[in-house]
C-alpha cells in the first residue's frame, strides 16, 4: 500500500516509518519544526507544512494517509493556544480536503489527552472530555475525522495515543517528555522534581507495540468504516514508581528527586488508562515491558548523548 505520513520526521512518526517500509510504500510529509532528517535517512518525502499540503507539488499518491503532524506538547498548547488550534484543526482541515480529493482513508492521531476529566478507569473510546488547548484541538479533529467519514465513506480511524515512548523521543525540547526527563537526569547524576509528589499515573505504550498497533490497523483497514481505538497497555504507573525503575534501568539508585506538591502547568489529567478491548480484538498483545522499553530507550539516549559531549 502507498501511504503518506505526515509529522513522518519526528519520533512517532519516524519509527512507524521504518517499521512499515518493508511491507508498504512509504512517504514523509513534515515541516522539520520538531521532526528531524537524520529520524528518516533512506525515506522519501517532502518539506511541507500541514496547512499547506494541497499547494504541495509532490508526485507521490497515497492510498492511506496517517496523519500524525500536530503540536503535541500540552506546556506549549497551554502557552500558544492559537497556534495550537491553527495546527491542529485547520491543518487537519487541510489534511481530510486531500484525502478527500485523493480518495484516500485517514488515520488520524488523538490523544489520551482527550479524556481529561474522566473518572472511568480503564477508560473506554465512548468517553471524551478535554479541558486544555491541546486536547480540545485534538477532540475537534477527531469530530472532523467522524465528518469526513460521513461524507465521503472513505475509512477513517481515530487512533486514542497514550503515553508513547522509546529511541527518537526529543530529549532537548523546553520541556521534554518525563521518561526522558528522568533517564537524561539519573545519566548526569542530576536531580528530578516528580510534581505531585509524583501521584499522577500514567499508561506507557512502548513505540514499537505502538507501531505493531497501527500496522494490525492497517491490516484491517478496509473493515473499517469510522472507529475509535485506543493504543495503550492497558496498565497504569505512578510517576514516582516510573522513576524508581528508571533508576534501576540507568543503574543508579542514589541520584536525589524533589517531592513538589505543585505541578510544573495547569495538568488537569491525574491518571491515564486505555480501555483495549477494541485493540486486542484485531489481534493486539503488547509485547515489550515497560522496564525493558526503559531500557532500550536509555540505551539509545545514552548513545546520543555521549555523541553531543564528543562533539562539544
């Protein structure tokens, strides 16, 4: 199949890249705001804007388009809310006017973020209640993803992403993911402030059983007319727990953390866990552990980072 992925560049969407170049034609759509050449050496694609794409002039037609281009750091949305919007839903916009005039199924990347205020753990797809920038301008994309369907008939599968991590994950944003926060931390022997005393429970999903999520999608495409699935393990962990074996992955256990009872933003999400009863139906297990994912995202972090000191 050809697909398109846009937002190809960054750590998503780059490992789903590779993951799927044996099996499927890919191509890459990506501003390179957040996503980088060197996450897709020996991949085709083009330097574009999502809100620009039907003025592109690339030859490449897709069969299916996995729409991952977004702003998807909720510090950031909180702090830009408009641009936020503008990405997010006017981009999206312009993403479904090509599909439809590609005739082209979508799969669209939401957010755990888009169950915000809910109280119903595991939570299932029929929940959807966002409070922040980031999550409404996910949920309204996934309503226009719901639309296009509608009109056009053409597959279109809103994806629920939880906390995704592992190798290419940005490490050097303002305010990075905390697994990299933690493992980049405990390498330089630095100490961690785990906001809220480190209550907040998180669902992490490994990027490779994230990628073998969205291949199994893919598979079953065409029985698809419009769904909702969430990609998590369907397990929680605290924060302060999350850190514990982040220690025993780097293999230090006497860097200090710093208990805050403040957070670092206005985080209305408390805990986080996928309802995957759709996802293990077309044949989803997750297949790496969270301690062995930490590991092979600290092995791959650690290499990136000696080479910076090398080079410095």
């Amino acid at each position: 199949m050809k697909i398109l992925i846009t937002g190809g560049a960054g750590f998503i969407g780059s490992n789903l890249a590779h993951y799927l170049k044996s099996k499927h034609e890919i191509f890459i759509l990506d501003n390179f705001t957040a996503g980088s050449l060197e996450n897709i050496k020996g991949l085709d694609g083009v330097a574009c804007d999502i809100r620009n794409i039907n003025d592109a002039n690339f030859k490449f037609k897709p069969e299916l388009v996995i729409h991952l281009a977004a702003i998807n750091s909720l510090p950031y949305a909180f702090k830009y809310p408009r641009e936020t919007y503008e990405v997010n839903v006017h981009g999206t916009a312009e993403v479904l006017k090509y599909c439809e005039e590609n005739s082209c199924g979508i799969i669209f990347a939401g957010t755990s973020a888009e169950y915000e205020l809910t109280t119903q753990f595991p939570t299932p797809e029929t929940e959807c209640c966002p409070d922040s920038p980031y999550a409404i301008s996910k949920a309204i994309g996934g309503k226009m993803i719901k639309w296009f369907h509608k009109k056009t008939e053409l597959p279109s599968i809103h994806t629920r992403f939880f906390s995704t991590f592992g190798p290419a994950q940005d490490h050097n944003r303002d305010v990075p993911p905390v697994i990299s926060i933690f493992l980049k931390n405990l390498h330089y022997g630095e100490e961690s402030t785990l906001f809220l005393q480190g209550k907040k429970e998180r669902d992490y999903v490994y990027v490779e059983d994230n990628n073998r999520a969205l291949d199994l999608i893919i598979n079953n495409i065409a029985s698809f007319g419009h769904e909702i699935i969430n990609i998590g393990t369907g397990e929680r962990i605290s924060i302060f727990n999350l850190f514990k074996v982040c220690q025993k992955v780097v293999n230090n256990s006497k860097s200090s953390y710093n208990l805050s009872e403040g957070d670092m933003w206005p985080d209305p999400t408390i805990i986080t866990q996928a309802d995957i009863v759709k996802l293990k139906k077309i044949g989803w297990s997750q297949q790496v552990s969270l301690e062995q994912g930490l590991t092979l995202h600290y092995n791959w972090l650690k290499t990136e980072l000696e080479k910076n000191e090398s080079t410095n």
